[in-house]
C-alpha cells in the first residue's frame, strides 16, 4: 500500500485558544484589567490584574473578536482602545497567522486609582 507523504494536513485551532492570546495581549496594555472576577463574577472585586473577559467567533481566516474590559481612570479611552485593539490584531495574526481580525472593545468600568491621604490634603 503506497502512501502519499506530500499531502498537507489539516489544523484545527479551538476557539479557547483565540481567546487566551487575545485576553493575553489586552492586558499588556497599561491600565487595562478584568471585567470583574472570582467564581460567577462573584467575590473578587474588578481589578487592573486580572485579563479581560474574551468571546471569539472564527470562520476561515477572519477573527471577530469580542472584549469588556475595565480601564485605569483617567487614561484616554479612545487612545487605550486603539492600543487594545492593535495589540490584539498583531498578536492573533503573529501566533494564529489569521488574515482579517476584527476587535469590538465594551468598557464595563472604570478603575480609580486609590488616592492617599497625602494626596487628599493637597487638594
């Protein structure tokens, strides 16, 4: 029985995956955190630290790709958006080699960083 050893196989990436490097490289952006956490959302309150929340839909090359996000206040929304979404691109086209990706960003809150009481005083 003869084998045909130049055939290319086929590659199936999960869709977990997709959302793992593109949570990953939301939350290399400074100031960009979680939507919330703990088990259901539940008990852990909403930090910088943790990676958005990511939902993906793939059909053939093309990524359509689904953020909410918490953002440091007061960084610019627009500019920290446009930092997410380029992220995001360059990352799922350098890892997964998909040629078309679109990111849809939800901001569901804001993160106030914690003043001091020093801070207070001069006000």
């Amino acid at each position: 029985m003869a084998t045909d050893n130049n055939r290319a196989g086929v590659t199936t990436i999960d869709t977990q995956v997709y959302s793992k490097i593109a949570a990953k490289a939301a939350s290399k952006v400074p100031g960009v955190g979680a939507s919330s956490g703990g088990l259901l959302h539940l008990g852990k309150p909403r930090g910088i630290e943790g990676k958005p929340e990511v939902t993906v839909e793939v059909l053939g090359g093309t990524a359509a790709v689904e953020l909410k996000v918490g953002i440091r206040y007061p960084l610019n929304l627009p500019q920290t958006c446009d930092a997410i979404r380029q992220q995001v691109i360059d990352e799922l086209i350098k890892y997964l080699g998909v040629s078309s990706v679109q990111v849809d960003i939800e901001i569901v809150w804001l993160h106030a960083k914690p003043s001091t009481a020093r801070e207070r005083a001069l006000r």
